[in-house]
C-alpha cells in the first residue's frame, strides 16, 4: 500500500522509525523531509526548522515561504497516498495529540477519500468531533494494522 506518514514536525524521529518499519512490511511509504532550506537556502534539520517556526514573527517573509513549500509537498505526497497514517503521539500534555497543520492534512485525506490511520486513540482535544467525523481506524502503536 502508498502511505504518506503525517504529524507533527516534533516526532519526526518516529515518524522516520515507522517509516522503516512499514518499509519492512511491503509498503511504499512518503513522510515529511528530514532537511529544508535555511535562510540562506543550505539544508537544515528539520527539527531546527521546527523551531524556528515555532519562534518566527509575522513579518519574517522566508519562514513562511519555507513553509507553504513544505505544505504544498506534503499535500501531493498525500494526494499520491492510498493510505495516511497519523503520528499522534503525546506532545505538549495531550496524549494523541493532533495539531493544526496535521488537522489539515487529515481534512485533505478525507476529502480525497483516502483511508486514515491514527496511530494513537482519537485526544481530547478541540478538535475531537471533527476527528471522528472522519472515521479514522485507530491501530494503538501496531502497524501491521495498516491494510485494505
């Protein structure tokens, strides 16, 4: 199966250890890049880049740029999926945490009629209705749950 892996930028080393796994199990798996562009357009880790989004103001035009770039691949490399599966992992106190930007990409999947896997339950969160709204299948950390 074609799966884009989403979630935060935060837990991209698991992103990247479920990436091999899945590997492993026969699928062909698309996920976040682990470089960017900096400023100065030289790679960075993208954890780096996670924070200067995190610190960045209104104003600074490159960060942005960056970031509609990064969004716009990563909405093709969904629409190329068959299959997303959410990395909703414990951030910030919230056990399966699901931000903004991965609502995004979840409410994207869901209109293009893919299937979405969540890897944690469903949080407690604003969000929550609009979660379930879109009847993810739920694997609790088990990625052999990932088929047709």
């Amino acid at each position: 199966m074609k799966i884009t892996i989403c979630g935060s930028l935060y837990f991209i080393d698991e992103i990247m250890r479920a990436k091999v796994e899945l590997e492993k199990l026969g699928h062909s798996v698309e996920t976040p890049p682990t470089e960017v562009p900096g400023e100065n357009g030289q790679p960075i880790p993208v954890a780096e880049m996670y924070v200067i989004y995190k610190n960045a103001k209104a104003d600074d035009a490159w960060v942005w740029k960056n970031r509609e770039r990064a969004m716009n691949n990563h909405n093709r490399k969904i629409e190329y999926a068959e299959a997303v599966l959410i990395m909703n992992l414990e951030k910030n106190g919230v056990a399966g945490y699901i931000g903004s930007n991965t609502l995004l990409e979840m409410g994207l999947a869901f209109y293009l009629g893919k299937k979405i896997y969540l890897f944690a339950p469903v949080p407690d969160q604003p969000a929550k209705e609009e979660l379930l709204g879109m009847h993810p299948s739920v694997i609790n950390g088990d990625l052999s749950k990932l088929c047709f």
